[in-house]
C-alpha cells in the first residue's frame, strides 16, 4: 500500500514538471515564434540574429541540467526550466514556420480587411498557424517529458526518474521496471490528451490524426 | 468612380513588363469585364488594384484619393483559390468582415447567397460552389466602392460557373456594387456586363479594345 503511494506520489510529481515547464515554453514559444515572423525581412535573415535565435536550440536539455542546478540550485523550479529548455524549441520553430507558411492569399485579404498591428497577429496570424504550433507542442511535451525523466534521475529528490534511480540501487528490478512502464504509459497519455485539445480547440483542422 | 492611369508593372528590374500603360476608368455601380489569354497580366492588375502590389508606375485613385500600393476595404479582390479564413464558420467570416455585430446583415447577407441552414459549417465542410458565394458575401459585407472577382469561379465546373454568373448578376442588380469580372473566357461576360476590357496577349499586356455593351 505503502509503495502503491508512493508511485502515485512520484507520478504525481514528474506529471506537474513536465505540464508546468511545457506551459511555460508554449507561452514563450507562441510569443516569440510570432514576434519573429513579424520582423522585417532585413532583420529576419541577418545571420548574427538567425544565429541567436536558432543556436541555443542545439545543447540537448540534459546538457542545461548543471547550468540549471548552477543557477536555480535543486528544486521545482529546476525541473520546470530544464523542462522548458526541452519544449521550447519545437514550440518556438514550428510557430514561427507556421506563421512563415500562412497563405498569401489570406495575409492579402486580412490586410484587404485593413486588419493591422496586433489584430493581425492574433486574429489571423496565430489562428492560420495553429495546426503547426500543435505539431510543436506535441513534440515539445515529448521532449520534455524525456527531459524531466532525465532531470530527476541526476538530482531529483522525487518523481519516476529518482524512483528509477532508487530502485536500482536498492536492486528493487520489479519496481524499477514499473517505473519504466508508467513513464510509458504516461508519456502515452499526456500525448493522447494533447490530440484531443488539439480536437477540441482546431475542429477546421484537415489534418487527421491516427 | 475608379481610375486606373497609366499602369506598368514588371516583376524583376531587369525582366521585361508584364502590363504597359494601362489606363481605364470604371464608373461607380457598373458591371464591367476584363479578359485576356492567360499569362496576359490580368491577375498581376487584380493585385495592383487591390493594393497588393506596388506598380513600376502608375496609380489607383478611387473617387479622386490615390490608394495605389495601399491595401483597404475600397477595393476588395476575391482571389482565384480560396482566401477564406479555414479557422471561421460562415457565420463568423461574414461578422469579421463587417467589423461589428450586426446579425441583421449577416442573415441577408447568408440569404443574398442562398447558405441558409450553413452559418456553423466551417469553409473545408462547404462545396466549391458554396466556398465561393462565402467569398462573395464576405466581400459584400466589407462593402467596397470595388469588387474585383479575378477568376474566381473558374475552378468550377461550367454548369455551376453559369449558375454562378447569373446569380452574381442577380446580387448585383440587388445591391448594385461596382463589380470587375476577371476572366479568361470572354464568352463568361456574354448579357453580364456593361463594358468589357480585353487585354492583349504579347507581352506587355495592353488593352486591346474596350467594349461597351
């Protein structure tokens, strides 16, 4: 019984990482993904600004956890930033292709309609790219959720990733490999979860999903 | 009324025109056509009409105010593929276009294009044919002093084009928009409009004739 909670407690925990880290990177994502797309062109294919944009987006999230530890020591907060670090960059790039590939024939007629500014990026813009975003944001929550794993076997003091490391040391196999199938199981219903928002909030959406 | 003064345009500095001096008048709430071969520049006036592009020279003025290079609600283009938003019902495409939440106008307007019983279906649940009276009635509601329809019932089959065409007419003896009709096919414009321009087919386009009917 005891053990029963305390995998609920663990799943729990890497559960509230990964959807706290993902949130915050589709916020940021979103945000600067737009702002991006808007930028003159000039500005847009500078190499110095490409290569700010695109360069951090390489360092796999597992090589940020020292640096985040460094900085934010050990903790919720740790977790939910190496988490970010992994969500960002799939919500970031296909936001900004996203809102890149709109249709001319659609940005033509929204400025027809003399729709301009902030209207335009939040009334078509953003609208037009969201079946793309939502390809980021799955591969995000994906990304991140390997990245949380990852982030508690180094220095959690809770989550699956710690219980892995636990149980492994305590030569507990059984629980070990319990571990390993719920971070399966998880993984595979957040993922799920996400292609029924994505149901839900794009039901125009052509793409479909199987 | 619309004028279109001496109109040229080419795409690359160093590349010939598309379209050289053109010049013509469309006087408000007529029916006029324009047509010429394909390749003959008549989209390229489309855009410059609408403001989508800048031209190498030349200018719109719309009742003496020069918009060229300036989109507005003026002159509207309803384009060759679909330009309706994928993310808005009928309803909502039709509202946003008019800019404030008159439901009144929205029901004429979804009755002036026969999509009773359609205001919740989103553009990819429409048929062809329906997309395109969606594209005409958002047009209607941004109420331009210009509709211009460049080839915008082309892709359909010709049945529907003629059914199309007349219902066009209809709306149009409604309302009495000033209309420019864009097509490749001159007998499209046969008891439609009032005054067909025809484009050359060399290159750069010019008009060829102007004909009043």
């Amino acid at each position: 019984m005891q053990n029963l909670l305390g995998i609920l407690v663990n799943c729990m925990f890497s559960i509230e990482r990964v959807l706290m880290g993902v949130i915050m990177a589709i916020i940021a994502g979103i945000f600067i993904g737009l702002i991006r797309s808007i930028l003159p062109y000039k500005i847009k294919s500078n190499k110095i600004i490409k290569f700010l944009f695109e360069a951090p987006k390489f360092p796999p999230p597992i090589a940020w956890i020292p640096f985040v530890i460094l900085i934010f020591g050990i903790g919720e907060l740790s977790a939910w930033i190496i988490v970010f670090i992994g969500a960002f960059s799939p919500v970031f790039t296909n936001t900004y292709e996203g809102a890149e590939s709109v249709p001319l024939v659609i940005k033509n007629t929204a400025c027809s309609m003399e729709i301009q500014g902030y209207k335009y990026l939040w009334l078509i813009i953003l609208p037009a790219s969201l079946p793309q975003i939502f390809t980021g944001i799955r591969i995000g929550l994906s990304v991140g959720w390997m990245a949380v794993i990852a982030a508690e076997m180094i220095s959690g003091q809770t989550g699956l990733g710690y219980s892995i490391q636990l149980n492994r040391l305590n030569l507990q196999y059984d629980l070990m490999t319990l571990d390993m199938i719920l971070i399966g199981l998880i993984g595979f219903l957040l993922f799920e979860g996400l292609i029924y928002l994505e149901r839900i909030i794009l039901p125009w959406s052509e793409r479909t999903i199987i | 009324m619309i004028e279109f003064c001496n109109l040229s345009h080419r795409y690359d500095e160093k590349g010939g025109y598309v379209i050289k001096d053109i010049s013509f008048i469309v006087e408000k709430g007529s029916f006029v056509g324009l047509t010429g071969p394909s390749g003959s520049g008549k989209s390229t006036l489309a855009s410059i009409a609408a403001g989508h592009i800048l031209p190498s020279s030349g200018k719109v003025i719309v009742d003496g105010k020069n918009l060229t290079g300036r989109p507005s609600k003026e002159i509207f283009l309803v384009h060759q593929s679909t330009d309706l938003f994928p993310w808005q019902t009928v309803e909502k495409q039709i509202l946003f276009a008019l800019g404030k939440k008159d439901f009144q106008k929205v029901d004429n307007l979804i009755k002036l294009v026969r999509l009773s019983g359609y205001e919740n279906y989103y553009p990819n649940q429409l048929s062809g044919g329906m997309q395109k009276r969606l594209s005409l009635a958002r047009a209607l509601a941004v109420n331009p002093k210009l509709l211009i329809l460049d080839e915008s019932f082309n892709s359909l089959d010709s049945k529907l084009k003629i059914e199309l065409f007349q219902e066009l007419k209809k709306i149009w003896g409604i309302i009495m928009t000033t209309i420019l009709l864009i097509t490749h096919d001159s007998e499209d414009l046969e008891y439609l409009v009032q005054k067909e321009i025809k484009l050359t087919s060399q290159k750069p386009s010019q008009i060829l004739e102007l004909k009043k009917r």
